[in-house]
C-alpha cells in the first residue's frame, strides 16, 4: 500500500474508486461493445490501482471476481476459474521448493560455493555474485536471491573497506557489488518459466487464450542462452564502463569466505534431500520433451507440485518428527504473488471473451507496413519503458492481451511478439521501481540513484538489442515461428 503522505493517497484511492465504479456505468464507448467497454475501464482502473499502490496489489488482483460478474461480462466461474488456472501450480511448486533451499541454508551454501570458483579479486567477485544471483534465481525467487546474497555482498565489501590498498577506483566495488546481484537476479529469472512472475503469466495468458503451450525445456532454450550472453557483457559493464573496478588481490578475503563455509558446516542430510529434490525436477522439466507423448499427465505442474510435495513426506532426521518441509514453512510462500496471477488472467480472459484485445490491437493497424523485426524491437522498448515505471508484473499482466490480438492482427505468429514482452517485463536496470532486485539493491545504501541510473541505462540498452534479436534468430527456431 502506498505510504506517501495521507492527502496524496486518499486522493489516489478516490480517483480509484471513481474509476470502479465508472467501469460498473459507463456507457458504450465508440467502436467498443457495451462489455468490451467495461473490461476497458476495468483495466484502466486495475492498472492504476496497481501502479498507485492505493489498495494492496493482491486486493487489486481480486476486483475481477466482483467486476466481471456484476458488469454482466462474465459469470462468476469464468471470473474465479484463472484463480486456480495450472501456471498456479507450477509457480507454487517453485516458490515451495526455493522455501526448502532456505530453510536448510543450500542457497547460501551454492552462493558461497560459486564465488570460491570464479576467485575474490574484485573483478572476479563482481562476475561471482552475478553468476550466482542469475543461476539462484532462475530456480528460486528473485527478490529471495537478491535478500540472500546482499548481507554476503556487504560483508565482502566491509572488509575489502578496511583494507588499507584499497584506492579510489576500486572504492566503488560496493555499488558493482549490489548492482551485480539486482542484474543478476533479473537476468537469471528470465532463463526459466519459474525465475520470474513474467514469464509464468505469459505460459498461463498463451495456454488459455491461444491454447499455445511453452514447455520448460522450450522456454529454457531461449532464456539459457540470453542468461549465459547477457551475463558477462553485464559484467563488462559493470566493471570497465559503469565503474572502474580494480582487480588486485585483498589479503584475508578468501579465509573470510571459507570461514562463512566452516560455518555452515558439512552439507546436511536435508541439504541433500532438497538437492535430490530439485535435480530430479530440473531433470524432468528439461526431458519432459521426450517423454511426454507417454505421459501427457505429466505436465510442467505436475513435477513441481510432486518435487515439492515429496518433501513433507521425509524426515529431516530420523529420531526427530521434523520434516524436511511443513506448513509452517509454506506459510511463507507469497500468496499474494499467485492472487496476482489469477487477477491478470481472469482480465486477460475478459479480453478475449469480450475481442477487446482485437479491437485495441485494430487501432495499431499502422504497423502493418513495418518490417517485422522492427515491430518487435518497438514491443521490447515499449515495455522496458513502461516496466521502469510500474510492476513488472502488472506491466505484463495489461500488455499480452493487446499485443497477442496485434500479432494476430498484423498475421505474425503470436509468440514472437508476447514472449519478448515477458522478457522485457525483467529487463529494467535503471530505477528501484523497475524490478524488485533492483529495489533491495538501492536500499543496500551503497549505490546513489544516480549511479544506479547510468550503470543500469546501459544495461536496459544492451537488453534492447539483445531480446527481439535472440528472439529472431534462437526463438523462432525454438518455437517453429
């Protein structure tokens, strides 16, 4: 909810409610159906509740429940039926299995593990926590990347600080740290269908709207690539351009790190347990493709929901009644994150039951002298742009409905043109607003807006080109466009 001063936020909630309630009686707007106009209205309403922050997200989330029925544009089980679509289940699965990661310390574990690989010079450091961050978050949440490995990077930086060969290029190694773990966080969740919000509402919004299904080993085909691409040229930046990052040995920084190792001790019998978990879920979504003509039940959501279910049914010790996963622990789980999905797929739903997508996509009717490509790079620019602003998530959520109906307008395959919009949902560097990693990174205090803002500009740039080329070349091979 938003915490700005009470004038300003009763005012914005007003003009919400207003908005509501003009959605519930408005008349016809020209060339709209009557519900078509009230789905509109609705959006327009939702999203700025949502960028407003007037009401909390998920209540936003929720309005479509009350709405669509009332409004006449839906019944009240087509209204609720995306709250419980299967894209749910299978980022929940996720989000129980990060849960697990945490619960028994395997994430820092693998983090501090990573960073002793690539070395502890500053340089080396920098691509240690990226590499970390990106390779975390496309299994785990990226806000819980970006928390886990913040106190590492600050520690880290702490005491290169307390060096005394510690100059003044090499000072700003604080603010590439945490930068490197924001770009990480949101790099890595573009490589999966579970690293980030994003990339689930665009499997769920394709299977219900189009009947197209991504598979996890497809998706991964087009996201590993751009992850492992993107990666050391985010590293480029920010050591040689962004700032001039040093790269001298720090005395006393490896046996710092070693000692976070000894501290967590040998790996754990749960450790290994939620290891084995995991493996065998990554394995399963990678080969899915050659199996699944066999098992057809055996869906994306289905491996999710058994890796994470697996885990309430096994000890963590034997003389023990604790299991490596219990309720408690799930309590955890961002409920409010899968109320999200529901809330944007029950809109994107009222979008295509009612052609409003068809309608507001007819009005772009000019790009159709454009080369394709070209249209492309405007859809990524575009949603960069509006995601610096606003949730990524909720950016995503408004955008697929009208830019699927403008590929069908245009006659382009609808893939080429919604996948790009959820990779560039992740793909702002620029503002704490953008992303949440983004945000954890600024509120570390060692990186000033300013900085952040030029560092991240670049960045935003390099994923300007890199998303709709990627996409014409590695995705239309992926994807058969």
């Amino acid at each position: 909810m938003s915490t700005g001063h009470p004038l300003k936020h009763h005012a914005t909630l007003l003009i919400g409610v207003g908005l509501l309630l003009f959605s519930v009686f408005s008349p016809a707007l020209p060339n709209l159906s009557h519900e078509a106009t009230k789905v509109a209205l609705l959006a327009v309403a939702m999203s700025f509740l949502w960028v407003t922050e007037a009401i909390p997200i998920p209540a936003t989330a929720l309005l479509p429940i009350v709405l669509l029925p009332l409004s006449g544009v839906s019944s009240v089980g087509e209204a609720t039926s995306p709250y419980a679509d299967p894209i749910i289940y299978l980022f929940m699965g996720g989000f129980m299995l990060s849960i697990a990661m945490e619960r028994w310390n395997l994430h820092r574990r693998l983090a501090l593990r990573i960073i002793c690989v690539f070395g502890t010079k500053p340089r080396s450091l920098v691509l240690g926590f990226l590499v970390s961050a990106a390779f975390l978050s496309m299994w785990v949440s990226n806000s819980a990347t970006a928390m886990m490995l913040l106190p590492i990077a600050i520690s880290i930086h702490g005491i290169l600080k307390r060096d005394a060969s510690l100059t003044a290029p090499s000072s700003h190694l604080g603010s590439a740290l945490v930068l490197a773990i924001a770009y990480g966080a949101n790099i890595g969740g573009m490589g999966t269908l579970i690293g980030t919000p994003p990339n689930a509402i665009l499997k769920g919004f394709l299977e219900r709207t189009y009947g197209i299904h991504i598979s996890f080993a497809d998706w991964m085909k087009l996201g590993v690539p751009l992850v492992i691409l993107s990666v050391p040229l985010a590293h480029l930046i920010l050591t040689r351009v962004s700032f001039r990052v040093q790269n001298d040995d720090t005395p006393g920084l490896k046996s710092s790190i070693d000692q976070e190792l000894i501290k967590l001790g040998k790996t754990t019998r749960p450790e290994w347990i939620v290891l084995l978990a995991f493996s065998c879920a990554v394995v399963a979504w990678i080969t899915r493709g050659f199996w699944k003509s066999s098992y057809p039940f055996i869906t994306d959501e289905v491996i999710a929901m058994t890796a994470a279910t697996t885990l309430f049914f096994i000890p963590a010790e034997f003389q023990s009644r604790r299991f490596v996963l219990d309720w408690d622990a799930v309590r955890k789980i961002p409920w409010d994150v899968l109320i999200f999905f529901g809330g944007g797929l029950s809109l994107a739903s009222a979008f295509e039951k009612t052609k409003l997508a068809e309608s507001m996509a007819g009005m772009l009717n000019g790009l159709a002298s454009w080369p394709a490509l070209w249209i492309v790079f405007l859809v990524v620019a575009v949603m960069i742009i509006a995601t610096a602003l606003t949730s990524n998530t909720a950016t995503t959520a408004a955008f697929l409905p009208v830019i699927g109906a403008l590929a069908v307008t245009l006659d382009l395959p609808i893939l080429l043109l919604t996948a790009p919009v959820a990779l560039a949902a992740s793909a702002d560097f620029m503002l704490p607003v953008g992303t949440p990693p983004n945000a954890i990174a600024y509120g570390s205090g060692l990186v000033p807006l300013p900085r952040m803002i030029r560092s991240g500009l670049w960045v935003d740039l390099l994923f300007l080109l890199l998303i709709p080329l990627l996409m014409w070349t590695i995705g239309r091979w992926v994807f058969s466009l």
